[in-house]
C-alpha cells in the first residue's frame, strides 16, 4: 500500500504545500494558503485534503542551525495541533535550510530557462516539496 502525505512550509503570511508519494518518494507543489490574523485558511486545506486524500499530514519543524528551538517552533506547532481536526496522522519533520535549497534550485531552472520569475510563493511551495521529500526518504526502507 502507498503512503500520499500533504507536507506543509508553516509561514506566518502563507503556508506552502506539497503532496508526495513514497512509491516514487517525490513530491509536487501545490501553491500556498494564505496565514492570516484570522489563521490559516484551513478551508483551503480542507479541500485539498478532500482532493488528495492523504494518509499523514507533514508540518516542517524549523530549528536553528544547532538544532536549537527557533522563534516559530510555537506557531508551527500549534498549526500542527489544529490539523488534527482532519483526523489522519499529523507529523512533523526537520526543515532546516529547505527555504533556502528551495530558492537555490529555483534559482538554477530559471538561469537554466525552465522558469521564470521567482516569488516568494514559489519559493514556499518548493520548500514544502523537500518538506515531504525528507519526510518520505527517511520513512523509506531503502533509506537505511
């Protein structure tokens, strides 16, 4: 059987979002919800849920570079705990420098021609594609 996650890049302003599959242990972008004062749109969530039908839900974790909490580790935790209202597996994995290797590959397609201008919804959406890309390599029995 195959495991389908949703990984999320927990922004204050917007939320990026990926869906992956451990059966090619890969994921795509699926754009950004918007986080705003009233929260998440966990509406839009909800129906990309509805949609994909994943098995687990995957918030990335940031930490500093020591491993050391980080400022954002208490909203992104709180998110984690208010997607349980989906009722399926709600896990969190390590998301140090992905926003960054995130802008970094999206930086070489565009020098490349395979893209154009890079915005920071772009840049989210990727970040939240190697959210669940880590998530899935270290869940894969080949990763061992």
């Amino acid at each position: 059987m195959s495991l389908t996650v949703l990984a999320f890049d927990f922004g204050l302003r917007r939320i990026g979002i990926a869906v992956g599959q451990d059966v090619t242990g890969s994921a795509s972008p699926l754009g950004v919800v918007r986080n705003e004062a009233e929260g998440p749109d966990f509406e839009h969530i909800g129906r990309l849920i509805s949609e994909w039908q994943p098995d687990t839900l995957v918030v990335g974790l940031p930490r500093h570079a020591d491993g050391s909490r980080s400022d954002l580790e208490t909203p992104v935790l709180e998110f984690a705990d208010a997607l349980a209202r989906y009722g399926l597996a709600v896990e969190t994995t390590d998301e140090r420098y992905t926003s960054v290797e995130a802008e970094r590959l999206l930086k070489a397609a565009r020098s490349e021609g395979r893209r154009g201008r890079i915005g920071k919804e772009a840049v989210d959406a990727a970040a939240a594609v190697l959210i669940a890309e880590r998530y899935l390599a270290g869940r894969s029995p080949l990763s061992s």
